[in-house]
C-alpha cells in the first residue's frame, strides 16, 4: 500500500483544520473584542444629591436611582459590580479584567467624581459605607484559581477617610473568642457594616468551619465575637437591629434565611422571606430592608424588599436591580 | 511535522533498549491529549470567575456543582473501559470521549446563562473525560513492546501536561484580549477540542495489534487475575494514604503567609517538575521495574509531608514542589506501566479503569479523612497522621506489589 499520498493528505486535513479552526478562533476573539468595547455612557449630572433608592441595573451594569415619588427611573451611573452609597460618599466595586481576578474601590464624592481608588485581589462581593461617609470598606473574595478549587477566602478592607489610614485586609484584627483572645490562621472576615459613631462595627468571621457576629472597634483596633451564624451583618440606621443570613440548611441550593437580631436583647426572629438570600441586606428605613435575589424572566438580580418585624409578605421593589442603597 | 514523519519505519526487528523511537501511536496521543488538555484547562481556569461573577453564583453552589460530578466520572470511566474491552474499540470509544468533551464547550456558549444548561455541559465534560480516560491509556500500553512502556506513558503524561500548563495561559491571553469576554474563551476551547479529534481520528491507529482470532471470550474482569489485584490493592492503599495536593498547598501558604496572587503558582511549580521528570522516571521504570519507582514515588511524597512537619520557609516550598513533581513522575504513567503488561490485551483498557478508579476513590477518601482531622485535631497532628499512614502503606506496599517480572505482554488465560 502507498502510504505517501495518505500521508500528505492527513497533513493537508491537519494544515487545513488548524486554519480553518484558528481564523475561526480568532475571529470569534475579534468580534468579542469589539462588542467588549465600552457601551456605558455615564450621565456626568448623576450624583447622589437626588434622595431615593439607588442601585445597580444589571441589564447595563450602571447605577441607576429610583425616587420616593415614582416615575422612570434615572440612569447613567457609574458602572459597578457592586455598589453602596450614604449621602455624601458612593463605593463603587468593579472588576479588572484578567486573571487572577482584581477588584478596584473607587470612592466618589456627592457628585460620584472619583477621589480614591484602590485596587486589591479577589472577585467584588461586598460594599459598605458609614452614614456619615467617612469610614468605607469592602469584601472581595479570591477563587477562580483553576489550581486551587478546594476552598475560597475572603479579604476585607477598611478605610478610613479622615486619616486616609487603609487597612487592606482586616484578618490581623486581635480577636476575642468567649472572652479569650482568639489565635488562628484560617480567619476569614466579610461583610463589615458601620454604626453611626464612625467607629463601631459589625462583621462576619468565619473560622474552622464556623461563622461569628463580631463587634469591633476601628479606635482600638480590636473585635469581639457576639454570637454564632451570623452572616453579612447589616445595621440599621437607628444602630438597634442587625439584618442577617443566617445559615439554615445543608442543601447548597438553599442554605440561607434573612434573620434581624435585636442588639438590646440579643433576640433574633427570621424574616417573611423564605427564599435563600446571599446578599448583605440594606435598611431602606428604620423598618424595611431590601436585598437581591437571582432574577426572574431572564434578569440577572431583582431587588426586593420586606419588613423589618418578619410580618408581611416579600416585595418585588427592582426587577433587574442588585446592590439597593436608600440615599436621603 | 514531525507527526507526519514519524509514521512507523521500524516494521522489522527493532533495536534494542531505550534507544528505539517512541511509538507513532504514543506521540499521536500525546498530542491529542496536549491540544484536549488546552482545551480543558481554559474553561476550567475561568469558570469560576465565570459562574460566581458573570452569573452571580454563590461560591457555595459552584462548589457543589463542580463536586456533583466528580464521582460520577469515576463510575463512566469503568463503563468507558468495559466498551473499550468490548470488541476492541479502543479508539472508537476514546473519540466518543473526546468528541463529547469538545462539544460540551459549545454547550456552554449557547447555554448563555441557564445554570441548567452549563450544569449539562459541565456533565458531558466529565462524561467525556471518564470515558476516554481507560481506552487511551489502553493504546498507549499496547502500542510497544512492555520493556518500553514506562517511557511510552512517560512522553505522553509529559505532553498531557504540557497542555495543562498552556491552557490556562491561553485563557488568561484571550480574557486580556477581550476584557473578560468568557464566551471567547469557550469559543477558542471548542476549536482546540475540535483539532484534538481531528488528530485523533487522522493519527492515532483504530485497532489494538492483539489478534481478535480466539473467539472464546475471556471469563471474569481484570480482577480475577491476582498480579492485577495485588497492584490494584497497593494503588488504593498508598492512594488512601494521599491528603490531596490542595491541603499541601494550603501547608505551605499558611506557613509562610503566602499572598494570594502568588498561591496559583504552587501548583505550576509541581507540575513543571512532573513535565520534566516524566519521561525520564519511566526511562528507570523501563530499567529497574516499575515497582521500585512506584513505591519511590511515595517515598518522596512521604518526603514532602515531612517537610512540611517543620516551619516552612522558601527552600521547604521548593522542595515540597520538586518531591510533588518526583511523585507525579513515578507513580502516575508507572503505575499504567506497571499494571498494563499484567492483563490480557482484551480486557486492558477495562482494567486499567478498574486501577484508575480504585486510585481516585482511594484519593478522595484520604483527601476527605485528612480534611476532617486537620478540623478536628489541627493541623500540626493531622500531618502526623498523614505522614505515618503513607509509611504504613508504603511498608505494606512493599510486601504486597509483586517482585519484578510479571507475566509478560498479554499471558494466555489458563
């Protein structure tokens, strides 16, 4: 048999498919590339003067704004991953590109004008200002590393704008565990939420395979763990209630439920909200809180909202919203 | 190319020892195994980011979907054996495999965002990859003669993962390219898959050489053979006593306080030592006996815990990486080395399987007991434990694995 011409032939198939296959893989690049190019058109009159809940549209990435008095919603926000503002200052989370992954705070002003940014490692996650505007801080979490699947981790930031002190990740912070400093390497914090003093704060520790509500104070630089399965901690604007997640099954399609725990009696009641709830909810008023759920008909996240007394029913307040922030 | 030329002109007496070219067959695989392991590496490198940042997944959900079907792998990999075995379709059953891994990646471009429809694609994957597994490692082990085999599974591991490594750097390049647009990424992984079925097809030889002429069937899987259970039984116990590279990787970062950023480098360093170590460690497996560097391979594995007993510093890391990539090198293609000449050329791929997998499940078990004893005892006794287990199974090893010269190619059943 001549084997020859089979063999050119095979060569030929090969040469040809490896063209055929990278023009075509290069191609699908390009075409990417070009659609990937910046389609937001930030409204540079959008600022946080205009009180009313603003957030995140997913369909456009931007932040958008609803006021109490209803009509269209105004748009043209920066765009973020995550996002959270009070009155005088916006933390705007956003993703660089590449891997591994970055996630890039930028602080804005009233008028959302940038005047810090700060990039550090991980996947955005969590945002968080004080009332006053003055202390920020943010959660990014590192995964995604193809070789190191087991197991996430979390980084938590604080800053402080009236000293400009950064404090990139807080896993240093001394530690009190049942009344006795607590030493470990596994910490991991999330989901920090400030009082209104500009010093105290809340967070979710986890550490061997267990999550606590920790109390800490930015001043002295230390924290204490309240009570356990406590996550995403969320404090409301009178300081007297925190919204929670609280673990409460082993099924991973649904392990969580919206709790509030009462901090003069240290008496939680779940809320009306039976779906799983993987937000850090925000207090829209001394007596609702607001959160993002998986969207329905296709979106990516729709925010809702329900009361704060665990009575009531769940309400759809922003098909296609994530990251609800009530700025009056 | 080099493939082209490297069709089969030693037909006749070839010479003897390690000098001889590797088979055609073997390089064929390699490569498609290099070009699969791109493909591959890509979509796992950013799915994470993918699903818990495009999709707004919780890391949670995706580590129980991407758990969800680990285990069901191992159980298509014994049916991918047991077809293979069936007729002798070794390649037919490996094309199947590949073909449906490549195609899965296009199941992720048109799944968009439906959780339902990348769940579908993650699970062909894995089917895919199960079932092409034993068949391959099957036409690599009857593509020589037995002496040669452990050079044979030592190019094409070196190959494989050479793609492994590539892989995620075409993926990070194209992500560069196009800020983040995933869909590229599984784009450019579907053609990659594509080119490896395509050399798969063209290059790599349909039927095994064993004569199909006895038509009785043989009685009884691989597991009736008792060399092949002896080797069966040291792999599962030596595996059993493995904790998972991941906890290694964790020692070392806690240890030494590792920046995340550099975390994704430890792996990379273990698997360049395994690139470069694996041809030649089954050069030795091919001169000594496979069973010595088997159990060597171990040893330098019992190494690594050791090290880590002590405070880390930087020339623990780089030894930790160097015994990693020693015990890639002579326990993984060795062990196919080592078992493939054992059973009888029909039933090789569905015993093969039967190794593979006894080894993953003992893997998994080891992995899941040294998780729980590091929860509940810390990590320092955990490690001890750990340590004295592989001794344990390394010294049992020693009095179970049978004395060099095994049957030799293909015995006849009794």
């Amino acid at each position: 048999m001549n084997r020859r011409p089979s063999q050119l032939r095979r060569l030929a198939l090969v040469v040809l498919s490896v063209l055929v296959l990278g023009g075509g893989s290069l191609g699908y690049v390009l075409h990417a590339r070009h659609r990937g190019l910046p389609t937001a058109t930030v409204d540079g009159s959008f600022s946080l003067a205009e009180p009313g809940l603003y957030y995140r549209d997913s369909a456009t990435g931007q932040v958008a704004r609803r006021s109490g008095t209803g009509g269209p919603p105004a748009t043209g926000g920066p765009a973020c991953e995550r996002f959270y503002a009070t009155g005088e200052r916006a933390l705007c989370l956003r993703k660089l590109p590449g891997i591994p992954a970055r996630t890039q705070a930028l602080v804005l002003d009233r008028r959302l004008r940038e005047i810090k940014r700060v990039t550090v490692p991980g996947i955005p996650n969590r945002a968080r200002v004080s009332a006053s505007g003055n202390v920020l801080s943010w959660t990014a979490f590192a995964t995604g590393d193809s070789y190191a699947t087991t197991a996430f981790s979390t980084r938590t930031s604080i800053l402080d704008l009236r000293t400009g002190y950064l404090i990139k990740s807080m896993e240093e912070i001394p530690l009190t565990i049942d009344g006795t400093r607590y030493h470990a390497s596994d910490v991991n914090y999330w989901g920090v939420t400030f009082a209104r003093d500009d010093n105290r704060f809340y967070a979710t520790v986890s550490t061997k395979g267990r999550t606590h509500l920790v109390e800490g104070n930015l001043r002295d630089w230390s924290a204490k763990a309240l009570r356990e399965n406590v996550e995403c901690p969320s404090l409301s604007p009178d300081d007297t209630r925190i919204a929670f997640k609280k673990k409460v099954s082993d099924d991973p399609a649904a392990p969580w439920r919206l709790y509030v725990l009462d901090l003069a009696d240290m008496r939680e009641h779940p809320l009306a909200e039976t779906r799983s709830v993987d937000d850090q909810a925000a207090w829209l008023d001394d007596k609702t809180v607001g959160y993002a759920l998986p969207g329905r008909d296709g979106r990516a996240a729709d925010t809702w909202s329900t009361p704060a007394d665990g009575t009531s029913e769940p309400r759809l307040l922003i098909p296609g919203g994530s990251s609800p922030a009530a700025v009056s | 190319m080099y493939l082209a030329n490297t069709g089969r002109p030693d037909a006749p007496p070839r010479p003897a020892g390690a000098r001889r070219r590797v088979p055609a067959t073997v390089v064929a695989l390699g490569a498609v195994s290099l070009v699969t392991d791109v493909s591959s590496e890509m979509v796992t490198a950013v799915l994470p980011l993918y699903l818990v940042l495009g999709l707004g997944l919780s890391p949670l959900q995706f580590g129980f979907l991407d758990g969800m079907f680990n285990g069901a792998t191992a159980l298509v990999r014994l049916l991918g054996g047991r077809l293979a075995d069936r007729g002798g379709h070794h390649k037919r059953v490996a094309l199947a495999g590949y073909l449906l891994s490549a195609l899965s990646r296009l199941g992720l471009l048109l799944a968009g965002g439906a959780t339902a429809g990348i769940a579908a694609s993650l699970a062909a994957d894995r089917l895919g990859k199960g079932v092409r597994t034993a068949p391959r490692d099957a036409l690599i082990s009857l593509s020589g003669p037995p002496e040669t085999l452990g050079r044979a599974f030592g190019v094409h591991r070196a190959m494989d993962t050479t793609g492994a490594l590539l892989g995620p750097l075409a993926a990070f390049a194209v992500l560069w390219a196009t800020a983040d647009a995933y869909d590229a990424v599984f784009a450019v992984s579907f053609c990659t898959g594509l080119l490896g079925v395509l050399l798969l097809v063209l290059y790599v030889p349909s039927a095994a050489p064993a004569p199909p002429a006895r038509s009785t069937p043989l009685h009884g899987g691989a597991l009736r053979d008792p060399a092949f259970r002896r080797i069966l039984y040291t792999a599962s116990l030596l595996g059993a006593a493995t904790i998972g590279d991941s906890f290694l990787y964790l020692l070392i970062q806690r240890g030494l306080d590792l920046p995340p950023a550099l975390f994704p480098l430890l792996p990379l360093g273990a698997a360049t030592g395994y690139l470069l170590l694996a041809v030649p460690a089954g050069r030795i497996a091919d001169r000594v006996g496979r069973r010595l560097p088997f159990l060597a391979g171990h040893l330098a594995l019992l190494g690594a815990y050791a090290a880590l007993l002590f405070p880390v510093a930087w020339p623990t890391v780089v030894a930790v990486l160097a015994l990693l990539g020693v015990f890639y090198a002579f326990t993984d293609g060795v062990l196919m080395a080592l078992a493939g000449p054992v059973l009888h050329a029909h039933r090789r791929a569905g015993g093969l399987a039967v190794l593979q997998t006894g080894q993953a499940l003992a893997r998994l078990l080891g992995a899941a007991g040294f998780g729980a004893a590091w929860t509940f005892w810390g990590q320092g006794p955990a490690l001890w434990t750990a340590a004295l287990a592989l001794a344990g199974a390394l010294a049992a090893g020693w009095r179970i694995l049978p004395a060099p010269a095994p049957a030799r190619d293909a015995p006849e059943a009794p």
